[in-house]
C-alpha cells in the first residue's frame, strides 16, 4: 500500500475513533519499542532505518508521556509475562547495538521524562572504540555525493571505479569495500582503510572520528547510562548468534558478558536477536546460558503467557510518520495484524 494512501485511511480511522477502541481492546498487551542509533548530524537522512533524529526521538517520548503509556522497565515485563501483570497500555522501550548517539542525544529525552529503557550492546566495537566499518563505509560513500571512486586508490588488492551519484553504483563500491575489509585481521586495519577511504574522497576522517560519527560508545558513557536508569543487557559479541552448536552461541554471549561485565551491571540476563536472526532450535539455549529474555523484530505485542524468548517488538523509524507511530501504540495496526492482514 502507497504510504499516501495509508495515511489517509489513517487518518480516517482516527477520527472515526478506531484508534481509541484499539487501544480499549489491547490495552492489556505489551507493546515493546526498538530504536537503534541516533543522528550526531546527518545520518538520519544517509539511513533513516537506523539513525532517527534528536527531534524525532523526543516527540516519540513526549507522545508516550501526553497519551499516557506507561513506561516500564523489561525487568517488570518479563517479570509480569505469565499473567499479563502490567499497568493497562504498558509500553517498554527498548535501543539496540550501543551507538554513541544513543548516549549523546536518546538518553536526554529519557531522562527528562523519566523513562527507563534498555539498551543491548554488540560488544566487539563497544572494545574497539574505531569507526563500524560497514556502516561507515557506506556513510563516506554517501556524503561523498557525485565523486567518480577508484577503488584502486584506496587498497592495491581492490580495483573498479564507481559513480557515486548513482545509488546502485554506490552499493557496489560498498560491497567490494565490506567484503574486502572482512578479510583484514583487526578493527584497527579496517579503521586504517577507512581513513584511506576518506582521503580519496576528500572528506576528514579525523573531524568523523572525533565526532564518534558511526561509532559505539564506551565503558564510561555505558556507566552513565546504567545509573541513570537505562538498563545495558545483552547483544551478542561480534553481533551474531551462531546456529551451528551451543559451544559457538555461548563463546559469544561469554565474550559479551565480558566485554559488559566492566559497565557493573550484575544481571546481564536479557538478549536481543541480532538483525532479528534466530532459530527455533536455539531457543532451548538460552535458558542454559542465564538469559531470561530475548527479544526479536518480529512486530507485534506481547500477550500473557507469551514466550519469553520470541518477544515481538514495533521497531520505530525516521521513516514512520507520527500517525504510523500512532497506529501501531494504539493497537490498530495489532488488530489488523490479528485479523491476518499484513500492513
């Protein structure tokens, strides 16, 4: 469906007062809330789907707090799973991957309004504390507008020359930097490329870095983070939860136990899914592991005696309209979803 069209329907539904009944009919469900990065300055516009504005972040919690969702933490959600013990409308909210924006930008308007939320941290860069590569990789690629790259320039081992302007030339370059910078031993040689990257580009790897533009934040910024109320948890290592045996998923949950274990929460028991990835078969893992919760990104609520371990969330964007936003916290999209159609 067209998102103009969508709106419209939208917008009728709500002043039919169909928003309002949603919410009568589901308010005893769980809605759970992802986010992923926020803005430092461009990025919501480079990848909307992971990067959401300051401002757009801040009217999401000021809906929340003027509609009157409460906000609670995914201790109390899983904690109240079996019976559906929850405050009518409960809502938690939670961000993936660790992104300095997180830190700079989300947990302001968190704390402002005193929302608790959880935040799960892919360990590896969390270590490294240099650039995420793939990321920003592609990021340099995207400011770098109408360039002709020669990637030769950049790496003896890589060759072709790609318009930037033309997004799926742009895509291309980015691959054969991705694929290539998987090969290379550390975070340290990838953050070196990099650098050379922004060179042939003509862009200032040093005014990114020292932004933290598409980096992770640190051991002292997820300190601050975990006293203020925002809850750090699980998120694998290297950002993957290997299916091919037990001995692999745990060597990454210990990795990130350890990686965490400086930040000083004691109870790292909640897991989110990496990009979503899982198998039925490893479900039966985690309760051997000490992990209480996983969340997936899957949409939809979370009803009592759901399992603990496939919970649904809304996984919210720069993308969605506040309307779009409105909808799903309502239970209207939950209901259509229930009803078999797919939106």
């Amino acid at each position: 469906m067209k998102k103009a069209v969508l709106l419209v329907i939208l917008r009728v539904a709500k002043l039919a007062g169909l928003f309002g009944l949603a919410r009568r009919l589901t308010a005893r469900d769980l809605r759970i809330l992802c986010y992923h990065g926020a803005a430092l300055r461009d990025e919501h516009h480079f990848r909307p789907s992971l990067f959401m504005s300051k401002e757009t972040f801040a009217a999401r919690m000021d809906f929340l707090h003027r509609q009157g969702y409460p906000v609670i933490t995914l201790d109390a959600a899983v904690d109240g799973l079996p019976q559906g013990d929850w405050p009518r409308g409960a809502t938690v909210v939670t961000i993936d991957d660790g992104w300095f924006g997180t830190y700079r930008q989300m947990q302001p308007a968190l704390g402002a309004r005193g929302f608790p939320a959880t935040l799960y941290i892919a360990s590896y860069y969390f270590d490294r504390q240099t650039q995420v590569f793939n990321v920003a990789a592609n990021y340099v690629l995207w400011r770098a507008g109408s360039q002709l790259l020669d990637l030769a320039q950049v790496a003896e081992a890589l060759s072709g020359r790609y318009e930037l302007a033309d997004a799926g030339q742009r895509a291309a370059a980015w691959r054969c930097l991705d694929d290539f910078a998987e090969t290379l031993e550390n975070a340290e040689a990838r953050q070196a490329l990099f650098r050379r990257l922004c060179g042939v580009l003509g862009l200032d790897a040093g005014e990114i870095e020292r932004e933290r533009i598409c980096a992770f934040m640190g051991i002292e910024e997820a300190r601050e983070l975990q006293a203020s109320g925002i809850d750090i948890q699980l998120h694998s290592h290297r950002h993957r939860f290997p299916a091919e045996s037990f001995e692999a998923a745990r060597a990454e949950i210990e990795d990130n136990r350890r990686a965490l274990a400086p930040v000083g929460n004691p109870a790292l028991r909640h897991f989110c899914y990496p990009s979503g990835d899982y198998e039925a078969g490893q479900l039966a893992w985690l309760g051997r592991l000490g992990i209480a919760s996983a969340t997936t990104t899957d949409r939809g609520f979370t009803r009592a005696g759901d399992s603990p371990y496939e919970l649904r969330r809304f996984l919210d964007s720069e993308e969605i309209s506040s309307l779009e936003f409105e909808a799903e916290m309502s239970g209207f999209f939950e209901l259509i979803r229930r009803g078999g159609y797919a939106i």
